[in-house]
C-alpha cells in the first residue's frame, strides 16, 4: 500500500517537474532535447512494463516507433489525409498486428523471444527502407505539420506541451496496468511465471495486453515525433534504436516506471554533453554504460531508492 | 498568479540577457556551422570534411579573418545518423546561433536538416550529392557536390561513345544508391541507353557474386556500379572473379584511394565520373582549375600526410563559397549572405566551376566531371 | 546450374564466417548464458589488427598470431572487468554490458587505428579456381577448410579433453561443477578467451574477401546471433548449421528472388523456424526447472 502511494506521489511530481522546467529552459534547443527526453521517455515507459514487469525482452520496438512515424508520413504527405486519422489509423493498425504477432512470439523464452521481436523490427526497418516509392527510402521523407481542428502544432515550445501531456498520461496507464489484479499478482509472486499460472492467473493475457500497450505507445510518439521532426529516416527503425530503447529501461531501472524516465532523460543528455569529446565520444559512452551497470546492476532509480531507503525491496 | 508573475520576469531577463548576447556577438567571431558524419558508415566522407573545414578556418584566421572578424567553426558528429543531424541542426540554429552553415555529409542529414534551416532562414551550403537537396530549389539551400543525376549522365554519354547501349545496373541498398539508381533508371531512355539487368546489394554485404553471375549470363554490353565505401571494392573483386568481361563504370562516390587500394588489381581498366582534383598533377597548364586543386592537395597533403579525395574538397568548396558570400554581401546578414550565394559567378572550386542562379542553387554542369579511368593503380584523364 | 553452384559456394563462404561467429556466441552462451554482442568486436580487432601489423613491417603469419592474441587478451579483460563484477545480474543487464563493451572497443579501434577500411592481401592470390561451372576465390578455400578445422577441433576438445569436458559441466550445472573441485571462475574466463580466439580467425579470413574497418563487428555479430539461435542457443553443431543455412538462404535469395529482400528472408526463415521449433533446429527441448 505504502509503495503503490509513493508510486502516485511520483506521478505528482513528475507533472510539477514538467510544468517548472519551461522557466529553466533557456531557448528553443533546450525545448527540442527536453522533447526528445519525453519522446522517448514514453516508449521507455511502455516498453518497462513488457521488461520489467512481464519480464519479455523486445529487441524490435523501433519497428513499432517507426511504423507508427512512416503510416503517418506516407498517409499525409503523399494521400493528403488529415494527421489525425493517420495517427489513429497508425495506433490500431500497430495495435492489431502486435496483437496478432503476440501470442506466437511470447511462446518463445529469453534470448529466442529476443530474437524474434529483433526480426520483428528489422523486417519492418527493411521493408521501409527499400519501399522508395512510397517511404523515400534511405534517405527518408518530409512529413507535414501536425494540424487537428485547424491548430497547428508548430514550434518546440508548443510540442512540448504535448510531449509533456502525453508522458504523465503514459505513465498514468502504466501506473494502472501495474497495480491490476494480474500486475499486482505478478509482483507478488516476483514476477514468477510458473508460481503465477500455478495461482491460477492468466499471465499469457497479461503479457499480450502489456505487449501490445507498449507497442502502441512507441506507435503513438513514433507517428508524433515524425511530425515534430518534420522528417523521417529508416534509422528511426532500426535495430540500434530499438537497443537504445532496452537500454533506457534497463539503466534507469527494471519494474521501475520513473527509472524508465530517469534512464530515457540521461541517454538523450549524454549525447549532447559528449559532443564535444568527438573522437573519444563513443569509447567513453560506451564505459558509461558498462560502469553503471556492472555497479548499479538493477539500474539507476532501483540502486539509489535502495540506498536511501537503507536496501529494503 | 505567483507562478506567471516569475515566468514574466524571467522572460525579461533572458530577453534582456538575449539583447545583451547579440550586441556582444556583432563584435565577435563569425560562426560556421557544421554537422558531418564523422564516425559511423560515412566516416570515410565525413573524416576528411571535418579536417579540410578544420585546416582552412584556421587558414583564413591566421591571414586576418574575413571582413576583420575571425571565423569560429562549430562542428558536431552525427555520425550518419538522419535523426542526430536533426537535433544538432537545431542545437546550431537555436543555442549556437550560427551565421552560416556548411555541412551534412549524407543526403539523409541533410534532407533531416532543410525543413529546418528553411524556418529558420539561415544559409545552408550542403556537401552530400543526392539530387533531390536542389531540385526542387529551396531558398535557403546549396550544394557543392556533382550530382547522382550527372554521374549518370556523364557514364552513359561515355557508354554511347563507345558505340555500347545496353547497361547493367548493380547499385547498394545505402541512399547514395537508391537514388543514384533512380536518377540513373530516369535519365537513361533520354541518352538512348537500356538497363538490362537492374540487380542492388546492402551497403554492408560481403559478397556479390549472385547478383553478378545474373549480369554475367545477360545481354549487358556494360556495367555500371553505384555505391560507396567499401562495398564498390568488393563488387569489382567479384566482377574479377567471375571474369565478367564488360567495361566497367562506378560512380563519384569511390573518387578515393581508398578505392584503389582496396580493390586491388580489380580495378584496372575501371572508368568514373570524378571532379579535377584527383587528377590534379595531370591537368594541363590552362585548365582553370589548375590552381585550385594543386593547391588544395599540397595544403591537405602537407597537414595530414593522407591523400586527397574529393569529398574534402566539397567540404573546401563549401567553406569557401560561403566566405567569398559574406564576403560579397559585407556583412552576415542572413538574407544577404543567401542573396550573395545565390549570384555566385565564376567561382573556381575543386569541383569545377560554380555559376549559381536563382533556379540552380549548386551551379555545376556536366563539364566539372572528368572522366577517369585507372591504369597501373592510379587515376588518368580519359581524353 | 553452374548459377545455382555459384550461389550455393558464395553462400557456403559467407555462411562459414556467420558460423565462426555463431560458435562464439555459443561457447560463451554455454559457459555463462551471458549473449556477448561485443563477439562481433573480436572479429574487428582480428581483421584491424593483423593490417595494422602489415603496415608496421610485421611479417603476415607473425601479425595474425599477434592480431589473435590481442584479441583473446581483449576478451579475457571483458570477462574480467566488465562480466564477473556483474556477477549474477539479470540477463538483459548483462546484454547491455556487453553492448557497452562493444561500443567502447569500437570507439577505441577508430581512435588507436583509423576510420578507414582496408583490405588483407589473398593468402594464396586472387586466380579464381573454376569448380561445375562456378568460379571461387582461393581465399572461399581457405575460409570454409579452416572453419572445419576449428569446428573439428573444437568437438574433439569439448568431448576428448578434460578442460573441454570440465567446460561442458560447468556449462551444464555450475554449482555441482564448482563442488567437484572444477575452477568456475577460470573456465568462464577461457569461454571468453576461446570465443574472442574465434572471432579473430574469422575476421582474418574474411579480410582479404570483406574489407574490415572499425564498424564491421556490429553486422557480422548480429548475424552471428541469428546463426546461433537458429541452431538452437548452447550447440554448437547448430550455430554451425544455423551459419551455413544463413548463407546459403541469402545468396540463394539474392540469385533468384530479389537481392533488396535478402536479408528480410532470412528473418522470415527465423520466424518459421521458430514457429515450429521454438528452440531453434537443435536447441533443448527438456523442460525449465524454475
């Protein structure tokens, strides 16, 4: 009980943190990385709940991100539709196949589960990047503003008011699926499958419900953030983002919804503050990396909660 | 209440400090923006941009600077990365506030980068070769770099020299090949030549041979290869192999030594389109170029003991049509340095000879390619 | 027909390589269920290395016994420092380590060697042998009699030695392996040292054919990956196969069907596979103890 407060005291704090940060922000490019930040911060959000929680790795959720951008790039820039109905249609098109593709591939364990969600995501990254005709092809596409009701949205400072909306809602949803009936079993059982179906609980539901909630939140973004980019590439697809993906989570902290945050928020940054090392760039991002977790392997949030909360679970 | 009262004054004070910054700034450096593939799949382009960007800004600063003011290049890596250039473009225009950018190494940075130097309004001088970043002209934007359209033009013109028509076109999955492969498709029925065997390969395969033995039992009476990077050499290893006889043409994009060490004895007998400057030391006394190029390689050769290749030069060419624009225009005016670009006359670069117009934003034509062949190892003029 | 013997010697080739890098996955898969994504890395270095000590004057047989044992000085450092502090983490943060690793190796080669790529000479010249109307490089020979070599060699040590047999217990039960009197520690590190052995013969051997840079481990692990857990992940004789058919699907996709869907195909081939066999061709199918 105690736990589920904290966990709803954070989501307080995380809308106050986002309605402040605008004074901090000095200018239009501290707008764009903060919007990056909650872009991908709700992937990592829902992508959490499938690690952290179901414990099921997805090595393809880009594939997700970038249908999401590339069904709404093609239905509105080249067929003219309005954004809005491309972004719903995007959202229940991903919805549907993840639903589909869900049962078959979470059968599968581990690192085969891991392989399949890879392929997953690198066939829809291939598909993407040789269909030129219809997704400009490696070189990517021009996407049109985002307009609904005749509002544009236009400008870091107006998106952020999205992005920042849309990552308290998204971490509203996971807060719920967390404390469901099936999320609080799962817990309690920690996060044994057996131990769970032997309770009587119907964990292959839950694991396609979380599946596919995931896979529509990094549709979602994926379809506003093209939008917001005004541009999209295949890379948004890629192999390599959806391990930035897994790799947000599993810093920031497994089953730890804020860790998802803090995890998305410090993998955008490092970047940005590394820039300036050039050469040196990957080799010390790459030590960050492995330091931080062979230290603090549970991730960031978990880690530090256990410090200071004197190393209860 | 107390909350808008804060943002208001802290609105004013970042106006006033933002004032404050932009009378300090018309004293200070002229700022040169740059995003370029430095690591990643286009190192081996983005590489020797950053160090020709590198060597002539500390060139022009230590001969006085231009306009009395020194130029301060600030440089990011996008490291091939569309998504990267994207933000870093943004991070130039809003955090930087650059007077003036020359960058984007591939088609992709820099199509992720044109929406926004468009809203912005700042000059923009592009280095990567797709079509498409001119054509259709946008108003802030340039290119320094021939086109995959012209490459195609000048191979085929070459083929019908020949008395040849029909060509086998094996072009990589990357999008300098994707788009060469539909300029090249386009623009072929009106030089009279036919594409027979249309095969493509991923930009990180290790083997072509499948793709070539079908080119092998065709009619093809030519081979054209369009790609970048390693992965031209290994096709041309591979055409060896399976002792494909046709003349074989590549594109631009191999216009290094890289090119030649790596393919060996394969590229013997290997025709490109390529700017004078691989050729520098060949070029008769009269070319008007002459100058340019021989002065870039010793420059270059001299501080990075490498050689030269033509994607450097782009990045010369770039840095120097902007510099000879704020030059014209007398100031950094963001209107008047693109109005100064735009009337660009006779500038002579390592890619050739630049005359710019309001419906043509990269101001080459098909002169600036020479055709090379490799003989013994080494680039030669094809008369 | 000499089409069809063309596209299945390439395939065979390319898929040698996949296989060598699929072995290493499985050998350090085995040894501690640890997925290295840094195998990849090892490959790199083998290739970088041995053309950096060329351009230094070292003679060739002398740079590839340097280039190998740099190599396998980099993966015994990995398990020291980055994969036995860890410990017992989770096996997605073992996954990110391992990324990290490869990131920082990858980082190192292009600031240590350059950004550039280089190819090996042929070790027995570039003349094509004509074989049934197919034409193979000397250097397609060399790749698949060494692989075979190293796939021999490898069976008869996990199943004649007593190092491999200790190997495989520890890979089969680490506790009772550890009560037996077999150092675990040790035979954790010589998976890694075995496995970034590996892939520095592989990257060699393909230099001369693949020109090699300092990003080329990034595509020849994650085809390695796949190799391995098409075959089944932990057997070795799958990740072997699992190469092999790899290759062998991807020229033969690219030859008659279309050379843009090649490696779609192959992602195809694992979703097929893995619907029916969801352990892959020769994976395990005993139960989970939990």
């Amino acid at each position: 009980m105690n736990l589920a407060n904290s966990r709803w005291t954070g989501l307080g704090v995380l809308a106050l943190v986002l309605a402040l940060l605008p004074l901090a922000l000095p200018n239009n490019f501290y707008f764009d990385v903060a919007n990056r930040i909650a872009i991908n911060a709700i992937v990592a959000v829902g992508l959490n709940l499938l690690i952290g929680y179901a414990g099921q790795i997805s090595m393809g959720h880009a594939g997700f991100f970038g249908l999401g951008g590339y069904v709404s790039a093609v239905l509105t820039a080249n067929y003219g539709w309005p954004p809005l109905a491309a972004l719903l249609v995007a959202c229940v098109g991903v919805a549907l196949l993840a639903y589909v593709v869900a049962r078959p591939i979470l059968r599968l364990k581990g690192h085969y589960l891991a392989m399949a969600t890879l392929g997953l995501g690198m066939i829809v990254s291939i598909v993407i990047t040789n269909e030129s005709w219809l997704t400009g092809g490696p070189d990517g596409m021009v996407v049109p503003d985002f307009e609904v009701f005749g509002l544009r949205l236009y400008g870091e400072q107006t998106w952020y008011g999205v992005f920042a909306v849309l990552l308290v809602f998204a971490v509203w949803v996971a807060l719920n699926i967390i404390d469901s009936p099936v999320g609080r079993a799962l817990r309690a059982v920690h996060g044994s499958e057996v131990a769970a179906q032997v309770a009587g609980i119907d964990t292959t539901g839950y694991k396609v419900l979380v599946f596919v909630v995931s896979a529509v939140f990094a549709t979602l973004v994926g379809s506003l953030s093209a939008h917001y980019g005004a541009f999209i590439t295949p890379d948004k697809a890629s192999f390599m983002h959806s391990v930035e993906f897994v790799t947000m989570v599993v810093v920031g902290g497994m089953a730890s919804t804020f860790g998802a945050v803090v995890g998305a928020a410090l993998l955008t940054l490092l970047p940005q503050v590394l820039s300036g090392l050039e050469d040196w760039e990957m080799v010390v991002f790459g030590l960050i990396l492995m330091t931080s977790m062979i230290f603090m392997p549970r991730g960031l949030v978990p880690s530090l909660q256990a410090r200071f909360t004197g190393g209860a679970r | 209440m107390k909350q808008s009262r804060m943002r208001r004054s802290a609105l004013v004070l970042a106006a006033s400090l933002g004032c404050l910054s932009a009378a300090l700034a018309a004293e200070g450096p002229i700022k040169i923006g740059s995003f370029l593939s430095v690591t990643g799949p286009a190192a081996f382009l983005g590489d020797p941009e950053l160090k020709t960007l590198q060597l002539y800004v500390d060139k022009l600063n230590a001969a006085g600077g231009v306009l009395g003011r020194k130029l301060e290049l600030v440089h990011y890596d996008d490291a091939g990365d569309a998504a990267k250039a994207n933000t870093f473009v943004k991070r130039l225009l809003e955090d930087d506030k650059v007077d003036v950018i020359v960058g984007g190494t591939t088609t992709g940075g820099t199509m992720a980068a044109v929406p926004l130097v468009e809203r912005a309004g700042v000059p923009f001088v592009s280095l990567a070769g797709a079509v498409v970043i001119i054509d259709p002209v946008k108003k802030w934007v340039f290119k320094t770099p021939h086109t995959d359209r012209m490459a195609c033009e000048k191979v085929f013109e070459d083929v019908k020299k020949r008395g040849l028509s029909k060509v086998a076109l094996v072009s990589e999955t990357s999008g300098f090949g994707k788009s060469g492969r539909e300029q090249c498709v386009a623009v072929a029925p009106k030089l009279g030549v036919e594409i027979t065997v249309d095969e493509t390969y991923g930009p990180k395969d290790t083997d072509m041979t499948a793709q070539l033995a079908k080119v092998k039992g065709s009619a093809a009476q030519a081979l054209l290869v369009f790609g970048l990077g390693q992965s031209p050499a290994i096709v041309a290893k591979n055409v060896a192999q399976l002792d494909i006889k046709l003349p074989q043409y590549q594109s631009h994009g191999v216009a290094s030594k890289e090119f030649l060490q790596l393919a060996g004895a394969a590229a013997e007998g290997v025709r490109l389109p390529a700017s004078a400057l691989l050729v520098a030391d060949q070029l008769p006394g009269n070319d008007p170029q002459k100058p340019v190029v021989v002065d870039y390689t010793r420059e270059f050769k001299a501080k990075f003991n490498e050689d030269v290749s033509t994607f450097g030069g782009h990045a010369y060419d770039g840095l120097m049509l902007a510099v000879d624009a704020i030059k014209r225009a007398g100031s950094t005016d963001k209107e008047k340095v693109r109005a100064a670009l735009e009337s660009t006359k006779g500038y002579v670069g390592t890619g050739g000879v630049v005359n710019m117009s309001p419906s043509d934003h990269m101001g080459l034509d098909l002169s600036a390619f020479r055709m090379l062949e490799i003989r013994n190892g080494n680039w030669t003029l094809v008369p | 027909m000499s089409d069809f013997m063309q596209f299945l010697l390439s395939g065979i080739t390319v898929g040698a390589t996949y296989a060598l890098a699929g072995l290493g996955f499985t050998i350090i898969y085995n040894a501690s269920h640890v997925i290295n994504f840094a195998q990849g890395e090892f490959m790199m270095i083998g290739g970088m290395a041995t053309v950096s000590l060329l351009a230094a004057g070292v003679p060739l047989p002398l740079a590839i016994v340097l280039a190998m044992a740099l190599a396998v000085a980099v993966g015994i450092a990995l398990e020291k420092f980055a994969v036995e502090p860890a410990g017992k983490a989770e096996v997605v943060t073992l996954i990110i380590i391992t990324i990290g690793a490869s990131l920082t190796l990858r980082g190192l080669a292009q600031v240590v060697w350059d950004k550039k790529f280089h190819a090996l000479a042929p070790f027995s010249g570039d003349t094509p042998i004509q074989f049934l109307g197919a034409a193979i490089l000397p250097q397609s020979l060399w790749v698949m009699g060494v692989s075979l070599v190293v796939v021999v060699a490898l069976g008869w040590f996990f199943n004649r030695t007593l190092l491999g047999k200790a190997m495989l217990a520890t890979a089969f039960n680490g506790g009772a392996a550890q009560l037996v009197g077999i150092n675990v520690k040790f035979m954790l590190m010589l998976s890694f040292a075995l496995s970034a052995l590996l892939g520095a013969v592989a990257g060699i051997l393909i230099a001369p054919i693949a020109p090699t840079s300092y990003d080329v481990g990034l595509m020849m692990g994650l085809k390695g990956f796949v190799a391995a857990v098409l075959g089944g992940l932990g057997n070795g004789l799958g990740a072997v196969v699992g190469g092999l058919v790899l290759g062998v699907a991807e020229t033969m996709t690219a030859g008659y069907v279309s050379s843009s869907y090649k490696d779609a195909v192959a992602f195809v081939l694992i979703f097929l596979i893995l619907f029916f066999l969801p352990n892959g061709l020769f994976g395990k199918r005993g139960t989970e103890r939990v």
